[in-house]
C-alpha cells in the first residue's frame, strides 16, 4: 500500500479501499489475516483509531471478520462479492459516464482499444 494520502476522501476511506483492491487482486486471500491496527499505523503513520475506523468499515460490509484474540480475517467469499458489486458499479456508474465522455468528444469507441494497443506498442 502507498502511504500517499489525497483530501478528496477521509483517510479511513483511502485505507478501506486499498484493503478493498488488495482483497481484489488476491494481495490478501480469503482467510488470510490483515495488517494488525498497530502495524498499519505504525507504517504508515495513522492514528490507530482511524486505521480500526477503517477496518470496522470492512467488517460491516461484511468482507472481514473479527477473530476474537486473532485479528481480522479476510471473509470467505468477500472476493467473489467484491467483484459482484465492483463489477455492477462499473457497468451502472463509471461506463456511462466514459461513454457519454467518449460521446463528448467525438471519439469512436471500435477504435479506442486499437488506440490503447498502439501505444502500448510505442512505448
């Protein structure tokens, strides 16, 4: 995880989402154990308070647990559920606005991933 920080979003936010992407792309598996609170503020230098705010977020969605004694756990399922509902956000909120941009523009979306692959390809 970056240790930036932006001011667009509480803090707390920030570190739930990057569990959140962590948990996406498999850097934290089901069942596996997150950071402890101290560990997380100590590295990068948060109040405890918010990095549990943080994690208290996760467990109300459901995609971690508390382990008495133990720590929080990735929740078994908690990926599969993440990319239900990354993948509905994306198809209901951020794909129209990119296309209503592309539209915007007067850009044709059959060659917008040739775009992408010729540059990919320049560089």
């Amino acid at each position: 995880m970056s240790s930036l920080w932006n001011d667009s979003q509480p803090i707390y936010w920030q570190l739930k989402e990057r569990t959140v992407a962590m948990i996406l792309d498999g850097t934290l598996a089901e069942g596996e154990p997150l950071p402890s609170v101290r560990t997380v503020a100590s590295d990068f230098q948060l109040n405890p308070i918010t990095v549990s705010k943080s994690y208290q977020a996760l467990v109300d969605e459901g995609l971690v647990e508390k382990r008495r004694g133990l720590g929080m756990f990735v929740c078994e399922g908690a990926r599969k559920s993440l990319v239900a509902s990354e993948r509905s956000k994306f198809l209901n909120e951020e794909w129209p606005a990119m296309l209503s941009r592309i539209e915007q523009l007067g850009l044709d979306i059959e060659d917008l991933p040739a775009t992408a692959a010729k540059k990919e390809s320049d560089n």
